[in-house]
C-alpha cells in the first residue's frame, strides 16, 4: 500500500538543538516522516553521529552517507552500530572532493557501496543520489540504472525548480522510490549559486519571493504524490517553521 512519505532535511549543527528542532517539527506538522540528515564535513557533527542521536530518541533518520570517506569494511560497521538501534534507511552520495590534507578519499563508490549493504543488510533501503542538472538527461538516467543494478531501492534527487522537468524524471523511474528534493531560493545571490556550482538551469518565471518558492513547493509535492512517489525539503536559508506553515497550512 503506498503511503506519501516527506523527509525534512536539517543541519546538524548543535546535536542537541537538532534532535530537539527535529521532534518539535515532526509533533507540529504531521505530514513529515522523519528527518534527512546530510553530511557536512565543515560542521563537527558526522550524519551517522547525528543519526545516532535522532535513533535514540526514536525518530526516524536517513543519514548521508559519504561513501569516499571510508573503505567499504569500515562503512559497514558504521552501518551495523546504526542498524543495532533502528535504522533502516541511507543515502549514499559521492561526497565532494576534500583537500588531501584533511583526510584521504577512498576509492569505495555508491554503486560499490550498495552491493555490499545490500549483501550484509537485507531489510535496508539503500538510496542513492540523483542530479537532474549535473548532465545531459539520458546519461544520467544511465548513471542511475547502474546503482539500480547495484541494489538501490531508489533515489533522493537534488532540488527541482521545474516542474516539467520533474514530470520527465518521474515517469523515468516509476519502478523504483524517488524522493523528490524540494529547497527554496530566496536571494539573487543564492540563485547565482545554484546556476554556477549546481548548473541549474531556472525557468523564465522563477521568482525568489518568499510566497512563489512555497506555491512551487506544494506544486512538486503534489505531482510526486501524484505519481505515488515521495520527497524531501531542503529549507535552506529560511525560517523552516514559516516554510514549513506555508505549504502545509
């Protein structure tokens, strides 16, 4: 039976401000699942660390995992100490490139890190991360049969701006789960960021007005529902309270 599942995404910066802002947020607004926990190398709190906490208070969390950051013996154990205490649900990404000072980058992929979840942890769904922007969309599409191949029960996309394009990824992959990324833009400058790191590439009418990110939030979430699929929001720099009221008030 399909049940519409939405993931919020918070930053774990202070561990006990998260795991407090993530119960307060899933008591308010019933229609959040459980908490996205990406992982940021810049902040002190790992996803899995962060993961751990949300587990002991028993909500359910979906931590990034990086998988250049680790052999895949060493994931596995991470893995197994959060399985002990619930977990049932990951992402994997690449993680992007950290200077080599800082820490050696392993050679471990998602697609390699898949199988071998999925060989040691039958119940776990593995998701991996999909980019609508990063590349054409057929090579893409090819990117993602390869961890489809792999094991992946499905994937967490990136944001989408555009519903039209988000129409074209979900028929693509209507045999599998798809969580669609949803994340406003508030500022020129945001904006400009989003088209230079992530190649977004916004429509004509796109506006960074409060009122429009959340009437495009409820538009992407209705067509994912639509198509018996799921999401995730990604309230980056806004008062997550008042997106949140927004779209489901």
């Amino acid at each position: 039976m399909y049940i519409n599942m939405i993931f919020l995404e918070l930053v774990p910066r202070d561990l006990l401000l998260f795991v407090t802002e993530s119960k307060a947020f899933l008591d308010s607004f019933t229609n959040l699942t459980g908490i996205n926990v990406p992982d940021i190398i810049q902040i002190k709190n790992r996803s899995y660390t962060s993961a751990n906490a949300l587990l002991q208070h028993q909500i359910v969390a979906i931590p990034h995992i990086r998988t250049q950051d680790a052999s895949i013996s060493e994931h596995l154990k991470i893995i197994s100490q959060l399985y002990d205490i619930g977990l049932r649900s990951l992402l994997l990404v690449s993680g992007d490139p950290i200077k080599e000072s800082l820490k050696p980058a392993f050679e471990t992929t998602p697609v390699t890190l898949t199988s071998a979840i999925k060989n040691h942890f039958k119940d776990i769904k593995v998701y991996c991360a999909l980019d609508p922007y990063r590349q054409r969309f057929e090579q893409e599409c090819e990117y993602a049969k390869k961890k489809i191949a792999a094991g992946a029960d499905g994937f967490f996309s990136q944001p989408f701006f555009d519903s039209t394009l988000l129409t074209l990824y979900l028929d693509a992959f209507k045999e599998c789960d798809f969580f669609t990324g949803i994340s406003p833009v508030m500022s020129e400058k945001s904006k400009k960021y989003w088209e230079t790191v992530n190649k977004v590439v916004f429509p004509k009418e796109f506006s960074c007005d409060f009122s429009y990110n959340c009437n495009l939030a409820k538009e992407l979430l209705d067509i994912t529902k639509y198509y018996k699929q799921h999401s995730y929001l990604m309230p980056i720099k806004c008062d997550v309270k008042s997106y949140l009221k927004c779209i489901f008030n």
